[in-house]
C-alpha cells in the first residue's frame, strides 16, 4: 500500500510518503507559508519515490486542533487529492499524534499515561490525556481549549507539546519534570503516517464525512 500524510494544522509543515516499507518524507517550520509549501512537499516526495499521483491507495491527514488556515489547507488538500483519485482517507488529531511521538521516544513496553498541550494563542492551550500501550492508543480526556492552569498535569508519565514552552505554569511543571526526549515539538506527518499505517483500511472513512477540529468558533 501506498500511503501519503499531510499535517499543515500547525507551525510545521510536513509531508510524508509510504511506498513498500520505505518512508519519505519532507518538513518545514515557517509559519504562514503552508500553502505554498504542502503542495511542492507532496510532487517531491513522488519523484525522490520514483511513482506517480495515481499510484497512492490512501491519504492521511491532520484534521486538528490547530490554527484555523492550517487546518483548512490540509483539509482541502486531502479532499481534492481523495476527490480526483477516490480513495479513502485517515483523519489523525494532531494531539494524539504527538501522545504517539513522546511514547516512542519513551522505549518502554509499559502502559503510559500522556498529556498533550499545544498553544492556541490568545493565551489558551489545545489538550488532551491518552493511555498508551504499544500502538493502543486511548483517549482518556476529551479534547481541549482552555487556560494553562486548566491542564490536569496529575497522575502521569510523560507530557509533551510547545505549549510547555510558552506558558508558565507549563514550563514549571517541564522544569520539575524533565523528560529524556524534546518535548516541544510539533506534530509530524511521518509520525501520524507510522501511527496509522498497519490499520489504515479499519480506520479509514470516505472523504465526505471529513471534517476539521477547531475547538474555537472559526
């Protein structure tokens, strides 16, 4: 199966590519710019993967929570790509892309408690609390948008996302708490695509039921 991901809902830009065991892939962190960037990442990684367009058998993509433009962008590239070459899509929140990040840098086999908190501006943060086990991932928490202080920071393993870069009580906690991986990170298409791949035809939906999360009135 061929599978390409897209994650243009936050400050990085990122493509990535499945082709038989093989991952290409393409990113960028400049804001403002993924509409430029998402489409030239995407004619990239099929030449560096020697096939054409219509050779994709599935799309992935980044459906929120995140800025509005980027989250429309994505979403408007995956249904015009899932349109022209009818095939089935993945939809990925970008929280629990990241929840998939810090628990592979992890390395355990143990269940995993995970907060994600990414900033949303105006002084708020998206989050949300998985339990991660292998690629058993669960949502314990609904997703968010509030004040830092409104994150539940009790009873976990691991934490991760920018938003423990830019708001104190974050920042405290990530300097009382240190992890042995970066955890002021964005989501990444690579990520999300090795997060779903193995499941790709359960989880996958046709494009008319795809829709963004933005957790704010746009």
């Amino acid at each position: 199966m061929i599978l390409l991901a897209i994650d243009t809902a936050c400050e990085s830009c990122s493509a990535a590519l499945w082709v038989d065991g093989k991952l290409y892939q393409r990113q960028s962190v400049r804001p403002r710019l993924h509409a430029e960037l998402i489409l030239p990442f995407i004619d990239e990684l099929l030449v560096a993967a020697s096939i054409h367009k219509t050779d994709i058998s599935g799309l992935v993509v980044a459906q929120g929570p995140g800025a509005f433009t980027g989250v429309r962008i994505g979403v408007g590239v995956a249904q015009g790509l899932a349109l022209a070459l009818d095939i089935p899509v993945v939809a990925v929140s970008n929280l629990k892309t990241l929840a998939y990040m810090a628990y592979q840098q992890l390395q355990t086999d143990k269940p995993q408690t995970v907060v994600v908190a990414t900033d949303a501006r105006m002084s708020e943060v998206y989050s949300a609390r998985y339990a991660i086990k292998g690629k058993q991932i669960k949502q314990l928490s609904a997703q968010t948008v509030g004040t830092a202080q409104d994150v539940d920071l009790s009873a976990i393993d691991a934490y991760i996302g920018n938003g423990f870069s830019v708001y104190p009580e974050l920042i405290a906690y990530a300097a009382q708490h240190v992890m042995q991986y970066e955890t002021k990170i964005y989501s990444q298409a690579q990520d999300m695509l090795l997060m779903v791949k193995d499941d790709f035809m359960q989880l996958s939906t046709s494009i008319d039921v795809l829709e963004p999360v933005y957790l704010r009135e746009p």
